[in-house]
C-alpha cells in the first residue's frame, strides 16, 4: 500500500520561505496526479496544488496562486512544494496524496508549516 512520507515544515516569520518534499513508499508519485493538501485547526483540508507529471499541468487554489510552487523530479520520484512570501493564514499540516478522489491514500502525517506575523 502507498504510503506518503512528507517533510521540510518549520517555523517561519511572514514573507519567509519553505520547501517542502513528498516521497511515496510502496508506490510512485509519478503514477497518477499528485498534490499538496493542507489542514488548518477547525478547517477541513484543502487541495492547494496538483502536478500532472507526464505533462507537467500544474494548478492551485486561488489563496496560493503566485506564491507557491508543485514541482517533480522525475528520477528522485518526489515532489515539491516550493512556498514563498508565506502568510499566517498558511500555517497548517500540509500533506501529499494523489489528486483523483478514488485513488487517495491512507494520509502521512503530514509537515507543520507555522507563519508567525
């Protein structure tokens, strides 16, 4: 069964920067579209970006659009969400696992992003 292991989280001040990193065990992230999610306390967890890696189609969620960025590497099997100008509103538990619904995982658990103002 895959597996997401997801790490690179920390604490940093607004208008910093983080990258996080996504490996699968058990399976690949180059099978199908893969994605960074994230939960905020009381909140229900977001898709904030997907990678199709074939192609390479990116998307995001409005809230991250020009800030973040998904990213591959095709022989390392992971991918990365590069995070800049960072907001306290973007602290949460980010998490990777496949884009399509019927695919999804059993989730990691996850790297803490904390946005301190």
């Amino acid at each position: 069964q895959v597996q997401f292991v997801e790490s690179g989280g920390g604490v940093v001040e607004a208008g910093g920067s983080l990258r996080l990193s996504c490996v699968a065990s058990g399976g690949t992230v180059r099978s199908y579209p893969t994605g960074w999610y994230r939960q905020a306390p009381g909140k229900q967890r977001e898709l904030v970006a997907s990678i199709v890696f074939g192609v390479g189609t990116t998307n995001y969620v409005d809230s991250v659009k020009g800030r973040f960025t998904i990213s591959r590497d095709n022989a390392k099997d992971a991918v990365y969400l590069q995070m800049n100008s960072l907001k306290p509103e973007d602290s949460a538990v980010y998490y990777c696992n496949y884009a399509r619904v019927e695919l999804r995982a059993p989730w990691g658990q996850g790297t803490q992003v904390t946005v301190s103002s």
